[in-house]
C-alpha cells in the first residue's frame, strides 16, 4: 500500500496568495507611515510651533485607535469584517488628507485622530483575516511576512521621507503616503470577500459598555499626553486623572487578570502592552536625540529606524522557521525582552555619556531583533487562546495593548521630557530612556507567569 504526504499549505500557493498580498502590501503602508512620521517629526513639530506637543503627535492616532479596534472588533465578531475594513480605510485615507493638508498643529493632531481611528480598526480585520482564511499551521507563516513587509519602508522609507521633507517640505510626504495607501487597499479587497458573517447562533451582542469603556481610555491616555503642555499644577492634576481613567477604562477591554499577569493570554497580553511602552515611547525620541544632539539630519537621523526594521524582520523570519518544539514560548519572550532591554540601554547610554550615534544605531538593531522575537509569538498566541466567535475580541485585546501601551509610554516620555527641560538638556533625553527601560521590565512578570501554552491544532483538526 503506498501512502501519500498531504503537502505542506504555503503562503503563496493558489488559494492563499492574494490575501497575503494584500494584507502584507496593508502592513507594508503602515510601517511606511509609521518610520517617516518619526523621522520628520521634529522638523513638523518646529514648522508648526509644536515642539511641546510632540509625544502627543505619536500618541493621539494610537489613543484613537482604542475605540476603533473595539468597536471593529465587536462590528467584525457581529458581521465579519468587510464593511468594517471599508469604513476603516475611508477613516484612514481622510485622516491622512487632514495631516497632509494641516496649516497648524491643532489640524494636524485632529488629522491623526482620524488616521489612527481607521488604522485601528482596520488592525483588527487583519487579525481576524488570519484567523479566519490561513490555517493554524501557517499563523507563524503570516506574521513573519508582516514583519517582512516592514523591510522595504525600512530601506528607503525613512531616508526617502528626509530627502522629501528637505526639497520640497513634509506635507509631501504624506501625500505619497496617501497614494500608497489607496494602491494598498485595492489589493486586500477580493480577500475581503472570503469575510462571512458567522452564523446567527455565534454572534455575540453589541457590547455598548465595552466601546464607552474605549472612548473613556482614549480619553484618559490623550490627557496624560497633554499634561507637558499644561501649568504645572494643572499638569499634576491631569496626570492623576488621566492614570486612574486610563487603569479603569482599560480593565473591561482585557482579559481578566491582565494587570496582574494571569497565566495564558492575560500573559502574553500584558507583555504586549509593556514591549511596545518602552521600546516605540523610546523610539520617537531616538531621532530627535540624533537631530537635536548629533546634528544629524532627518534623513540620516532615520537610520536607527532602518536597521531595526531590518532586524525585527529578519528575526521573525528566523523565529517562524525555528516553530515552537525548538523554541517555547517562554524562550522567545525571555529572548525577545532581553534584546529589546539591551536597545534601550543603549540609547540610555548614548543619552548619559555622550557616546558615538553609533552606539545607538547597533543597540536599536539588537532591539529590533529582541521584537521580531516577541511580537510575532503573541500574535500567535492569541489566535490560540481565542476561537470563532470571539477571536474579533482577543484580537481587539492584543492591538488595545499595544496601542495603550505605547500611548502610556509616549506620555510617561514627553512628561518627562519636557519637565527635564525638552531637546536643549542632555538630562531629558536620559529620563526619557531610563523610564523606559524600567516599564520593559514589567515585562519579566508576564514572562515568568506565563504558564501552560496549549498545542497547536492538528491540521483540519
């Protein structure tokens, strides 16, 4: 009798091939967007007279995000996700018209509160799309090309966003991005048509409570980032609000346990959200540290940016080769948080002792490697703690961590930042790292409480 080998699904075979185009080209405008914003920031913070909204201009689009992702996440759990994914992208290419066009700072951020309700909603239809149209096997597959998707924008996307900003001025920028975008979008829609609604039994309700609890932490986190710009006893009150707002608002939108680091994906959801606090709340400075310290320009201040992204996508590739009989989970997130913990105490060490921007860019690359490790490993994780019919929440989870996280340590940067003194004191810069790196070892409490993680299902199991 002669056996035969099912082969093994690929990314690109037949049935799987557009919606990986599409979700990857998604993914690559996004990390575009992302790396060109914080190279020229500095230069629209000072066109716009907004240096001491800085932080602010990173964080409004995250903290938007937070309702977005809620809401498509219980919209795409209700009906699937194709009218979400068109109502995002339309939020999405408004907000960057507004951006693009913004003759003043107050337009501007009102443009990136639009973009970043979009992007978050459109986030959660991604994830949705994984779970729904790849099989389990592949999961590791997908979001290692996510991290690929990265490494074109990173090659040119900082340098080309520079030389733009330079000849002919940063609204340009975001026009290209705007184009990009549209080209992007057109290339996800036949995948959107694979998005059914779940049958009637598995939709869960509106969950009303959950999208005012979203708007109420987008709220909270948007007034810790405008407290630098407040009266400093004014600043003292907004802070406490603002922390006690954004501890409340959050808990209904996690797993039960997650500020606590519960076993499972409460775990995995709180080291999400600790990752991407230290290292992106580091990251918007790194630039302005080259710019304002260094005399770097926009172009080659976005270096450290390139090489991370490189870094972060070639360890997500490796990191989906190995698969989990080589490398547990734990192993990964122990190793993810390591690295990112020695980038962060290089730019801590380039901030204090005046060291060559060398230094900086070779630990931003360790970084990048140490989330390439992390981040793809939770994504999976939460895919495996969730199932049909609520994979739209665990997914709406996971990005609320990353977003909130990031908002949080945005805000906790530019506090710090601006009472240190802003971008002339060599001690602002120095708070803002030694900061960050304390949040990122919050994250060896969900390491270390990780607990059981459940075997992938068989395939067609």
């Amino acid at each position: 009798m002669t056996s035969t080998t099912a082969p093994r699904p690929s990314l690109f075979e037949r049935r799987h091939l557009v919606a990986t185009v599409g979700m990857v080209a998604i993914v690559a405008v996004s990390a575009f967007q992302n790396l060109a914003m914080t190279t020229i920031m500095p230069v629209i913070a000072a066109d716009l007279d907004g240096e001491a909204l800085y932080s602010l201009s990173f964080a409004a689009p995250l903290a938007a995000g937070v309702p977005g992702m809620v809401l498509a996440g219980n919209w795409t759990d209700q009906a699937g996700g194709r009218v979400v994914a068109w109502v995002s992208a339309a939020l999405f290419a408004l907000g960057t018209a507004i951006v693009m066009l913004a003759p003043t700072m107050p337009v501007f951020l009102a443009g990136r509160l639009v973009e970043g309700f979009g992007a978050g909603a459109i986030d959660v239809v991604l994830y949705v799309l994984v779970a729904r149209v790849f099989p389990a096997e592949l999961h590791g597959a997908v979001f290692a090309g996510f991290a690929a998707a990265w490494v074109v924008p990173a090659l040119i996307g900082p340098a080309l966003a520079g030389i733009v900003t330079d000849a002919f001025g940063w609204h340009w920028v975001f026009a290209g991005a705007l184009g990009i975008a549209v080209v992007a979008f057109a290339c996800l829609v036949p995948t959107l048509r694979r998005l059914h609604p779940p049958v009637l039994e598995a939709r869960p309700p509106w969950h009303r409570g959950r999208i005012g609890w979203s708007v109420a932490a987008a709220a909270a986190v948007l007034l810790l980032n405008l407290a630098p710009d407040l009266p400093v006893p004014v600043r003292v009150a907004a802070v406490l609000v603002g922390l006690v707002g954004a501890w409340s608002a959050l808990r209904p939108l996690l797993p039960r346990g997650t500020f606590t680091g519960g076993p499972g994906l409460p775990s995995v959801v709180l080291l999400r959200g600790v990752l991407a606090a230290g290292f992106f709340g580091s990251e918007a400075y790194v630039p302005f540290l080259f710019q304002a310290q260094h005399g770097l320009s926009a172009s080659a201040a976005g270096l450290a940016l390139t090489v991370a992204a490189l870094s972060w996508a070639s360890a997500s590739w490796a990191h989906g080769r190995l698969g989990e009989s080589r490398l547990p989970a734990a192993r990964a997130f122990g190793a993810g948080l390591g690295l990112v913990l020695v980038s962060l105490l290089s730019a801590l060490a380039v901030a204090l002792f005046d060291l060559p921007a060398w230094v900086l860019v070779a630990g931003w690359f360790v970084g990048g490697a140490g989330m390439g490790v992390a981040y793809p490993r939770t994504s999976m994780l939460t895919l495996r703690f969730s199932r049909e019919g609520d994979d739209g929440f665990a997914s709406s989870a996971l990005t609320i961590a990353d977003a909130s996280g990031s908002v949080v340590g945005l805000a906790v940067a530019g506090l710090l930042f601006t009472g240190a003194g802003g971008r002339d004191e060599p001690l602002a810069f120095t708070l803002v790292f030694v900061a960050m790196t304390l949040i990122a070892l919050v994250g060896l409490v969900a390491v270390r409480r990780l607990g059981a993680v459940p075997p992938p299902p068989r395939p067609g199991g």
